[in-house]
C-alpha cells in the first residue's frame, strides 16, 4: 500500500480548491471534534484534578486538589483489584472466547450452506442484536441462586453462580454475548483464502493445525489483529456486567467501568471518577497503540516481500 | 455493551436525558395558559411505595386540578434502590432540571443542601411557607428531618422506627414463646440455634454488606451500636474501633461466622433485601430487624410486595434489645434508629409559589387522611396520627414505645460515606472475617476520610 504524499507538497492539491476553501470544508467537521470530543477529554482532565463531588460542599465550589485523585487511585488496593479484573475480563471473554469461539465457528461453518448454517448464525447474531439490559436480565435469571433456570436444569438447588463465581459468570456472559462480531469477520475473511491453497496444502499432507498456521493466518492475520484491537476495546469499557452482578459480590467482578460509576455516581466522587476514567482512557491508548504497531510491522514486511518478488508479469 | 465510551457518562447523560424529557412541561410560565408541575418520588404503582404513587396519581392530582383551573400535574415515578435515585435526583438537580417537588430521603437533605441543589422552602416558595397552617401541628422533633443548620428545606413526610419481626408460627414450632421479648443479644442467638435445630433454613436475618446499602446501617450496625451503648456521631466525634462498634461486629460474627444463623450469600447478592423479604413472607426466615416499612408496604397482605396473608396472626413484633439490659445509649434497655423522607422544592421550578401550593396541598390534614386511607402510617401530623393509628396496633406500637426510645443519624453531609464504612465493615465479617480485623480496616478507613484520627473518639 502506498503511503499517501507528505505534506508540503506544493504541488498536492489534487482536488483544486484551494487553501481557503479547503479550509472552509474542513471546519464544520473539526469543529464537531472539538466541541464533542476534545473539549469533553479536556474537561475530564481537569475534573480529575478537582475534588467535584456529586452533593455537599464540593458540588458548590470544587477545590483543585492536584495530582491527589491520580496517586489515590493508583494506591487503592481495589482499583488494582479492578484493573486485574477487567485485564481478565478482556482477556477471557473477548481474546480467547469471542475471537476464539467466533473463529471456530466460522472454520467450521465456512464449507457449510444451507439451513444448518442459517440457524447457527441466525442463534448467534440474535444474542448479539438484543439489547443489553434485557440480556442481562434474562441472564440473572439463568444464574439466580433462588430459582435460576440453570439450577433447575443442573438440579442444583442454591448454587450461586452469580455469587461463587462472578467474575467466571460474566466472562460466559460475554462470550455468549459477544461472539457475533468476531464470527462474521472471521467468516468474512475465510472468503478471501483461495480454496486452492488449502487444497495444495492437503494435498501435501498438511494437518488441519497446519493448514491454520502455514496458509490460513498468514492470510488473514489483519483481519485477525484488527478484530481482537476492536473487541479488546469494547470489553474493557463494556458495563453490561453491572445488570448482573452490580460488580459484587463486594467487589469481585468490579471491572473498571462499573468501579468508575461505583466511585463517580454511587460515591458522588466525581473528581476521583474523572481520575480514574482518565486513566482508563490512557490504558486504552496503550491497548490501542500496541495493535496499531503490530498491524504497521505487518504491513511493512508485506510490503518488503512485495519488493523482493518484483512486480508481477 | 458496544458503547466504545465511558459508561459513567452514558450512564449520567441518560439520567439526565430520562429527565429533562419527562420535565419539558413545566416551561410554561405562571398564569396565562397551562402550567405543568411534576412530582417526583421512588414510588411506582405495582411495584415499590406502590400506595404512595396510586394516592399521588388517584387523589392529589385530581384533587390540585380541581382547585387550579389551567394546572396539569405530573407524575414521574420510580422504583429503584434509594441510592439510584438519589444519584438521579442529584444528576437532575445539578443540571438545574427535575420535578417541581421532590422526595427525598431527609438523611440526604444536608448534602443537597450545601450541593446548592435545595434551597430553603422560605426562599423559594416566598411568604406564604412561614404562614402554613401544617408547621403547628408537626412534632419538633420530626420538622427536624427537613432541617439543615437551622433552616427548613422540606415537609416531613412522617417518621418510623425500627423492630425486630419474628414469624410466630416457626417459633411455635421451635418451642420459643409466641409473645417474645428478647431482652439482650444473647436471647437472639439462642432462639436462632433453637429455631435452626427446628430446621427453619435461615433463623435470623440482620441486614449486612454493602449490596444493601443503608438498609444494612440503618436496620443493623446503628440500632445495634445503640444497644451496645454508643452513637455513630457524638461530642463533634465519629466512632471508631471503640468497643462498642467491635461489639456489634462480634455479633454480625456470631450470626454470619460459620453458626449458620444467618445466610451470608443474602447479604451479598445484588438483590438480597428482596429476597430476605420473600424468604420471610415465605417462611424461610424468623426473625428480621426492618422498619415499620416492612409491616405497611412489604408484607401487607392486599398491596405489599411480599405480601403474607395472614400477617397479623402470624407476625410478631418486639423492640430491638440492648447487648444486655441497660447497655444500650441513655441506659436502656431496647434501641431504635429513626428517619423519615421528606418532600422539598425544586429551586429550579419555573413556578416555584405554585410548586409551594402543592406542597403544603400534599401536606395537608386531609391530604394526609387520605393517604393514609391507603396506607397506614405514622404521619407527620399529629391531628391526623390521633385520629387514624388506632387502626393498627403495630404502628401505634411503634408510635408509643418505640419512637420515645429512638435516635436519629447525624444530619451531616459526611454521613452516608462513613456509612459506607460501616457497610463494608460487616461485608468483611459476612465474608469470614474476623470483628477486630473489620473494626481495625474500618478504623484506619474512618480517619482518612474525616481528617485524622483528632476527629474519631474510640
């Protein structure tokens, strides 16, 4: 892929509109950034500083109490607590069980047509489309301890799913929740490896883990870092687990969104929520720009091996 | 859950929109055309306070419309936690929108107050508030419940106490006596080891953890606290570790520890207080220490949300005892712990002299009558109370022993996060903790957050 022209090209205005005008298109847009995006990303910088709170004194007149809420939340056992929790959260219900899952299913289903295939899509992108909160109702009922549908089913009488094992219980969740999103891009992706290499690779001998490894991921390896980069992300700031937990039993699957409503709404501390949110936003960079890096050294040895190979005949 | 933002924000902008939709009426101005004013309050019909919300949908609005041509009130129910909806309310308030009356918890009215949020009724509902006819006949000691260094910022609602329930028919088949007067706390444990041998699943409920939130301070570590002699707020000091507070920790331990008295899991479910209450209309629990809330709106046989059938021959009820006799705060014998909720003005009504008017209308004698028509309570007014508590001989119960014993939480804007100290100091003993360790966590917590150990007695 070629990179596009550096700026300073004098000679770079394809579109021949002009500086000015150019300009003037530009505006309207740069403006909803600032106003929807940035100003809010400021402001919540300088909340963090602050000792906002929700009522009392300093709902009135907030004092700015410096770096205070940052070191606070570093050095509060159960933000770390959190923190670990979601890094599992993510790591179980997003890395390993939806791309996991929705990878498997997509393998298996990429030869099938026909009704079988229908149905199991149809099943899974219905968990996906139904909204939040209903899901997570229908879940706590599965799991109730008292009259859990699944309690019923296991004859289990009194076992608390929800309460022996939260953090376990909503890495399920989402998995069941989330899988969707990575099964249709996988199975978006399968399409674009040739049905040919597989079949020179089966006809050498190849094993279905080799098939994977050897022409499988290399293929559609952007597609596999693109996905987990997206379901990485909406994991770690996903609150649905609040309607089946509320992040207890006293604090054992308080993930870091449902930490920040914890302190910011429940607490009223809305200087130290903002801290925190802070923080997330910066973790999220991080997430972010490791994948970005990853995908970009991908790219750049595509491209070299195009280089070393010459232009096609 | 595909929200790539922080929830914290969705969840504050959705209040806030769930608001400011529902108040888009009361921009009207006063006189000429229609005004709207909207009611708010965690009441919804069929589900929580339910009589409450009938009685505001089925009398007060048809009644203020009758007297205010052009007048068009709403109501905006809720049925939430007490801690969701004070959140909302606060959200509301602080993005100056929201009903023109509001409930409130009269513990929150502090921190709203010094939040801005509330402002006197005097001052927003002009001359008229000081003139009411209402203030003569509310008790001093229940105007308190509106009153914030010194000024009146709401109409009390009515105030209650708080007992020990027990199920008659479990103790009679455990061989304990129907009329039961524990008079320590060494009493409630021996009816629970007799009431367990007699194989009732969960003999005692006292409410604890931080799922419960002010129910576990308010039904469990204050009324306690009390019977082992101290208040949570004294002599301009917070309790820390003292004795007392290890005592009422020692208790939760005996009850939550491994006896199998209690059910620790309840306490820690994100809806176990409901479910405590249907495990004792049920029958699955004996004793429970609630409010005279649980005997009007949650066991009440026609409209209650756990409804027992037949709960005046099987309920009992008796004072919550001292650690021993004469233990307790003032030397007594059995303690209690009181509050009440509170009606208060928007500050931010766009017709604030009406908003007053259905005020003291909703407060009025025969506004009163009529709720309690409904719903028998104990009423702020003592008219009223006089004429309509002979009707049920638990809330005059309450009315005669329990509220002259009673004591009231510091109204301090502090208050509810010291309150979530105690909730999670007998989270760590309902999770297998010991009572030092909690009182010990609970003390270091204690003094960071009111400014050093100068501010903490114990």
């Amino acid at each position: 892929m070629a990179r596009p022209t550096s700026a300073g090209d004098a000679g770079g205005d394809a579109a021949g509109l002009g500086r000015g005008r150019a300009v003037a298109f530009v505006l309207p847009a740069l403006a909803l950034v600032g106003v929807f995006l940035v100003f809010p990303a400021l402001w919540t910088i300088y909340l963090g500083l602050t000792d906002y709170r929700l009522t009392g004194l300093a709902a009135a007149e907030p004092r700015v109490v410096g770096l205070d809420n940052y070191t606070g939340a570093l050095a509060d056992p159960e933000f770390l607590r959190s923190l670990w929790l979601t890094l599992g959260y993510v790591g179980g219900s997003a890395i390993v069980g939806q791309a996991g899952l929705g990878f498997t299913l997509a393998w298996i289903l990429r030869t099938r047509r026909g009704r079988l295939r229908g149905l199991v899509e149809g099943v899974v992108l219905l968990s996906w489309i139904l909204p939040s909160t209903v899901v997570g109702f229908l879940w706590f009922a599965l799991l109730d301890r008292d009259d859990g549908t699944l309690n019923a089913l296991l004859g289990t009488p009194g076992l608390g799913w929800l309460l022996d094992h939260p953090l376990l219980s909503i890495i399920v969740f989402n998995v069941w929740r989330g899988t969707a999103f990575s099964m249709m891009l996988y199975a978006a992706a399968l399409e674009n490896v040739p049905p040919s290499h597989l079949e020179t690779a089966r006809l050498a001998g190849a094993s279905v883990p080799q098939q994977l490894r050897d022409v499988v991921f290399p293929l559609i390896r952007r597609h596999v870092l693109t996905n987990l980069l997206l379901i990485s992300l909406w994991t770690f700031n996903d609150f649905t687990p609040f309607v089946l937990t509320g992040g207890g039993p006293e604090g054992r699957s308080e993930i870091l969104p449902i930490y920040v409503y914890d302190v910011a709404l429940r607490g009223g501390e809305l200087g130290a929520g903002a801290a925190v949110s802070f923080l997330i936003l910066l973790i999220n960079l991080v997430i972010a720009l490791a994948y970005l890096r990853l995908l970009r050294g991908r790219r750049r040895e595509a491209v070299h091996d195009a280089a070393a190979k010459g232009p096609p005949a | 859950m595909r929200f790539p933002s922080r929830p914290a924000t969705i969840a504050a902008v959705a209040a806030v929109a769930a608001l400011a939709l529902t108040s888009c009426g009361t921009g009207a101005p006063e006189g000429g055309g229609t005004v709207t004013l909207t009611i708010a309050a965690n009441a919804i019909s069929g589900g929580k306070n339910s009589e409450s919300a009938d009685w505001i949908k089925r009398w007060v609005i048809p009644e203020f419309e009758k007297t205010h041509q052009n007048v068009k009130v709403l109501f905006q129910p809720s049925g939430v936690d007490d801690e969701q909806y004070k959140t909302k309310i606060a959200l509301d308030l602080k993005a100056k929108a929201g009903a023109d009356v509001i409930d409130l918890d009269g513990i929150w009215v502090g921190e709203f107050a010094q939040a801005g949020y509330v402002k006197p009724l005097a001052e927003v509902g002009g001359a008229a508030v000081e003139s009411w006819e209402g203030w003569s006949q509310i008790p001093q000691a229940v105007q308190g419940l509106g009153i914030f260094d010194g000024k009146k910022y709401g109409l009390p609602q009515g105030t209650d106490g708080r007992v020990l329930y027990y199920n008659k028919a479990l103790f009679r088949k455990a061989g304990l006596p129907e009329e039961w007067n524990p008079s320590g706390w060494q009493e409630i444990i021996d009816a629970g080891v007799k009431l367990k041998a007699a194989g009732v699943p969960t003999p005692i409920q006292i409410n604890a953890g931080t799922a419960m939130g002010e129910a576990t301070t308010m039904q469990g570590v204050l009324p306690l606290l009390a019977g082992a002699g101290a208040e949570i707020y004294s002599q301009d000091k917070w309790t820390g570790a003292s004795q007392a507070l290890k005592d009422v920790l020692g208790f939760y331990q005996r009850i939550y520890g491994g006896s199998g008295l209690g059910d620790p899991k309840l306490q820690q479910e994100a809806k176990g207080r409901d479910k405590s209450f249907a495990r004792f209309a049920e029958g699955e629990i004996a004793i429970l220490a609630e409010g005279d809330y649980f005997w009007r709106s949650v066991i009440e046989p026609a409209a209650g949300v756990a409804p027992m059938k037949d709960r005046d021959q099987v309920v009992g009820y008796t004072k919550i005892p001292a650690k021993e006799p004469g233990a307790g705060i003032r030397g007594q014998d059995h303690t209690s712990m009181s509050g009440g909720a509170v009606r208060v003005l928007n500050p931010f009504s766009k017709n604030p002299r009406l908003a007053w008017e259905l005020l003291a209308f909703m407060h009025s004698a025969d506004a009163t009558t009529s709720q309690l028509a409904g719903q028998v309570r104990i009423s702020s007014r003592t008219d009223v109370n006089d004429e309509v508590l002979a009707g049920d001989p638990m809330l005059r119960y309450v009315a005669d022993e329990v509220l002259p014993i009673t004591a009231f939480r510091p109204g301090l804007a502090i208050y509810p996060q010291v309150s979530v100290l105690l909730q999670e100091a007998t989270a760590e003993v309902v999770a297998g903790g010991s009572a030092e360790e909690a009182a010990a966590a609970y003390q270091a917590k204690l003094e960071g957050l009111v400014g050093g150990a100068a501010n903490v007695s114990g």
